[in-house]
C-alpha cells in the first residue's frame, strides 16, 4: 500500500490547479462541492491528485 505523501491544503492545490474551477475540473466535481471541505484535501481526493497530477507531490529540490 503507497502512503500518501503529507496533507496539502486546499489553497495550495487550487493554487497548482490555476483556480478553484481548475482544481474541480481535474477532479471530476463541482466547485460547490470544493467549498465544503475544511483546510486540507479529503484523504480520497488528495490520492486522486496524486495520481492525476504527480509532479504536485514530488519533493523541493534543495536551494544552494
């Protein structure tokens, strides 16, 4: 079983997505149903991203 990387908020995603509209889009749902999650992704659809989206999830390269 993967383990899913750390919680992302839900205003980092929407920030990677373009907009709320974008986010939803990729995740097949409304923007209306984005607006009643709390601070963090819902564990499914943050899974759903990760394998929609990976580069969303791969780690910072280190700054020099």
């Amino acid at each position: 079983m993967n383990k899913l990387p750390s919680r992302m908020r839900k205003t980092t995603a929407i920030k990677l997505a373009g907009s709320q509209a974008n986010l939803a889009r990729i995740l097949g749902r409304t923007t209306q149903a984005l607006t009643h999650w709390g601070l963090y992704i819902p564990k499914d659809y943050q899974w759903d991203l990760e394998r929609s989206k990976p580069e969303w999830f791969k780690p910072a390269k280190p700054r020099k």
